[in-house]
C-alpha cells in the first residue's frame, strides 16, 4: 500500500489508481438510505 500523504494534484489519475488498485471505497449517510430511488 502507497503511505504517500502530499498534496494530490492530478485527481483524475488518482481516482484512477484507486479504482485499478481496488481500494476505492464511499460512505452513505445513513438519512439518505431511506431516500434512496432504485430505477430501472
């Protein structure tokens, strides 16, 4: 795991890195789990 803790600049290739590494990861309120619209 990366311990690198600067400043990111490049927040597209970030994100990317995350999403190739498998550590992307987001929370959800709690308030807005009952809000939530499932469409099809």
């Amino acid at each position: 795991m990366n311990n690198f803790h600067g400043k990111t600049t490049n927040w597209k290739q970030h994100n990317q890195a995350l999403i190739n590494s498998g550590l992307l990861t987001f929370w959800i309120d709690e308030e807005a789990i009952p809000l939530w619209n499932q469409t099809k």
